[in-house]
C-alpha cells in the first residue's frame, strides 16, 4: 500500500483506554511501515493539562508497552515527533477555536477527527468542529460504538453529527471488518468459482458466527452493566459478519456497491415476534469459576456492576433471512464473556451428501465444513472427508489448512491500523453507512423489548464453560450442535 496524503489526525480522547491499547500502537505501526505521509500529524485532545512533551511521555509509559514486538527507540522517538496535544473540553467552544488555530488550511491535506469519546459527547464535539470550520470538504469524522443504546437515541447521534457533516464525511467504524480474515472472506467467496455456486440455501445447511472471550467486564462493569452483549457485540459485529456471508456479490468493490448489498442483507433479516423471542434467543450472565485454571468471580461481583444486575453477558439466537438464497438456513449467532477460549470463528456448514455411500467415523462432524477464524489466530479450514488408513474404507475428517501467517510473507496491518488507513484515504467501504446502522436496530430492538419486560434472570453459566445448557439445546431442536461439540474439530 503506498502512504497516506498529508493528513491532520484529531484524536479527542487522546488519554483514554482506546488511544492507549488500539489507537496509538496502530499509528504506531503504519509509520513505522512507511504508511504514513511524512508530513501527517496526529493532534490528541482530552482533559488532562499535558503539554507536548508531558503527553509524550504519556505516551511512552501508557501506550508503548502495550504494542506487540519490539519498538525501537530511534523509530519510537521519530514517531512521537508526529504527536501533539492540546488540553480540549469538548463542551467548550473556545477550546476549538483555539483548535483551529492549530490547523494548517490546505485543500490537500486530509482532517479525520477520530471521536474514541463516550457517544453523548459526538453531537457537541461535532457542532463545535462545525463552527469553527473544521467540516470542510477534506474533513471526515469517525464514530465508535456504540452508536446508541436504541434506534431513536442512534438516530438522535446521526441526526446531530450529519447536521454538520455530510453521509460520506461520516465513518462509523467496526473494527471486525478491518481484519485480514474477514476481507479474505470476500476474496474467497468472490475470487473463487469452487465456492460460488454452492454458496446458498440448496448446498448450505447451517451457519454459525460466534465471537467469545475468555474475558470479563475488566473494570468496565459500570459501562457494560448499562450495555449487555447484546448491544455490545451483537447489533453491530456479529451483525457485519452476518452481512459479509450473506451479501450478494457486488456490482463492484467500491464503497457504496459493498454497502448496497449489506444493507439488502439486514433488511431481509426476519423480525422477532414476542413469541420467537423465547423460543430463539438465549441469553446468560456468567457465575463465578475457573479461566485458564485461575478461579474469577460472578458478573455481579465484578466492580461497578449491580449486586442484582439481569445484564446478560451471553447472547445466542437463531437468524433468518427471507431472501432467495439463504430462505430456509439457520443463522446461529453468539456471543459471550468469561467462555472456555478466546475465538471468533465463522463456520459454514454444507449439506451431507444424498446418500452414504462409504462408513464414516462416528461424531456430527461428518459433512464438510468451511471454517474462518478470526481470532486469535487467522485462517481457514476446509473440512472434507477422506478415507481413514487400513483395510477398510471408513471415511473420517481432514482439514485443508490455509494460514495466512504462515502462506504470506508480507506483513499484515491489524484491524484498526487498516480502518485509520482507510480514513485517511477516504475509503469507505469498511464503515457502516448510516441506514445499515438503522435495520440493525430494528432487528435488535424486539428482543431488547421482551427481555425488558420479562422478569426471567439470565440463565446462568460457569465461568470457562461455553455458555448456558439452553444454548446447545437452541441448535439441538434443529438437530444441530455447535463447532466445538462436534466430533473433529
């Protein structure tokens, strides 16, 4: 990839949580391979009263141990000579002036301001940057989630910062989209005659997206117990990955042609009625157990979380989407905390063949199965059934391994490396554009509003298991099993 254009980075929340662990070692990383123009500055903003050198330093304790492998001190040093900060009160609208003042006015520079800020703070930084200007034609703002806690407080964001800016300024980003895996989905599906034709209802029996931590709340509890997974991880990850296997292939790789067939996606997605709430949605609070052989206590012993809090920490639920090529096949999506491993994993599951010609091993894991893992490794495995060694000719799985590590030399950009690249850039098409964000809502909300009102607890699971009983009995009412309870994996 060549560098970036000349570029102003506005960083509010400069000294938070995100700059520290994601931001900063993935700006880090881009210059560090070149990325970035020699004339790109990055200009933190937040409350703390540093002055250049103070947040530089801020920097190097906070933010440097924090980046994988080694950092040399020379790069390090070079690095930091990008850096400014400027105390800001995103409430203040003086404090932009004098933001503005900092601000070169040149039509080929790039602005991004990156908004790592609570969501209740985007419509006053965005209307501050407005009045002074800083919404020009070369000017995009990034949004993290979560974009609201419903669809009239998401619409209530969107309205307020596309006040000021335009659709395309507008980059709501999900980093899931931004891994190498997730990409290599594309490639695979659209790059690939092998798979194309079989990828839809007559050839596919099942889907499963899981996204699992081995995790807790890790000193968010406050924040997560006004959340839940839900809102959390399923309204918007596990819904783009849902997007990225189902979509049609598109007219053509740009923005809006990707985004299109997304938003078809989530549009086609059958609504839950009250009565299918129950019946395909699961939802669990992790108690107290063992990760990694070390004992972690309960949900609602965690810091800042309600001694009685009915936040579930575990989602999963059967999808559908009433289109002609998925009609018929099972989505099944999960999500959860305090589980048996770290992984997110999509597993596309084809059908058996019409008749079993030749024995195989005992186990679901029978029928081929593709296999993209996201995290923590990234690769793809193709299941397919191959004869057993011996007389006999009993058929048992092999996986076809393809580990991009491994396969390709070159260096890969992590998930928010790639997405601050793409912002700077100008390209869009691994944001959500703003009506995906709205059918995702509609999707979710039935399901926030029967849990609300039902007074069942989240069923509760052991911390380092894989979730609640109800979970694998949601798969077994379809006589299916999920990855991990198979036989082979």
């Amino acid at each position: 990839m060549s560098p970036t254009p000349a570029f102003d980075l506005l960083l509010f929340g400069g000294t938070g949580d995100l700059a520290m662990r994601k931001l900063i070692p993935a700006l880090w990383q881009a210059d560090a391979a070149g990325q970035l123009h020699v004339d790109g500055r990055i200009l933190a903003l937040g409350r703390k009263p540093f002055d250049d050198d103070g947040y530089r330093a801020w920097l190097t304790a906070h933010a440097r141990p924090l980046i994988a492998g080694d950092v040399d001190d020379a790069a390090w040093r070079r690095f930091l000579c990008r850096v400014r900060y400027l105390p800001l009160d995103a409430r203040a609208p003086a404090d932009f002036v004098a933001l503005a003042g900092q601000l070169p006015i040149d039509e080929g520079r790039a602005l991004v301001a990156y908004l790592a800020t609570a969501p209740e703070l985007f419509a006053p930084i965005c209307e501050n940057l407005a009045a002074v200007g800083l919404n020009h034609e070369h000017a995009r703002v990034v949004l993290e989630k979560p974009l609201g806690r419903d669809l009239a407080s998401a619409n209530a964001i969107n309205d307020a910062v596309l006040a000021h800016f335009a659709e395309r300024q507008v980059y709501r980003i999900d980093h899931y989209l931004g891994k190498e895996s997730v990409q290599n989905l594309m490639a695979i599906r659209f790059g690939n005659v092998l798979f194309e034709p079989l990828w839809r209802r007559e050839w596919v029996e099942h889907v499963e997206i899981t996204i699992a931590e081995d995790l807790g709340v890790e000193g968010r509890g406050e924040f997560y117990d006004r959340t839940g997974a839900l809102r959390d991880m399923v309204q918007n990850h596990l819904l783009q990955l849902l997007c990225i296997v189902a979509m049609e292939p598109p007219a053509n790789m740009g923005a809006d042609a990707i985004r299109d067939e997304k938003l078809k996606v989530v549009s086609s997605l059958r609504r839950f009625r009250p009565r299918d709430v129950a019946a395909r949605t699961v939802r669990g609070q992790y108690a107290a157990g063992s990760v990694r052989g070390q004992p972690v206590p309960a949900y609602r012993d965690e810091p800042d979380v309600a001694p009685d809090s009915r936040t579930e920490t575990y989602v999963a639920l059967i999808a559908e989407i009433d289109n002609w090529r998925w009609a018929g096949v099972p989505f099944y999506l999960r999500t959860g905390k305090r589980l048996a491993e770290r992984v997110a994993e999509i597993v596309i599951h084809f059908r058996d063949v019409p008749h079993a010609l030749l024995p195989s091993a005992a186990g679901c894991a029978t029928a081929n199965r593709l296999v993209i893992h996201l995290q923590p490794e990234e690769n793809i495995r193709l299941h397919v059934l191959a004869k057993a060694p011996g007389d006999g000719m009993e058929l048992q799985s092999a996986a076809l391994e393809l580990d991009f590590t491994q396969r390709f030399a070159a260096r890969r950009a992590d998930a928010y490396e790639r997405l601050l690249l793409d912002a700077i850039r100008g390209n869009l098409a691994l944001f959500m554009r703003r009506d995906e964000g709205v059918e995702a809502w509609r999707w979710v909300e039935p399901i926030l509003a029967e849990w609300a009102a039902d007074p069942t607890p989240p069923a509760p699971y052991p911390a380092g298991s894989w979730g609640p009983a109800a979970a694998s009995r949601l798969l077994y009412q379809d006589r299916h099993a999920w990855h991990e309870e198979c036989a082979g994996r």
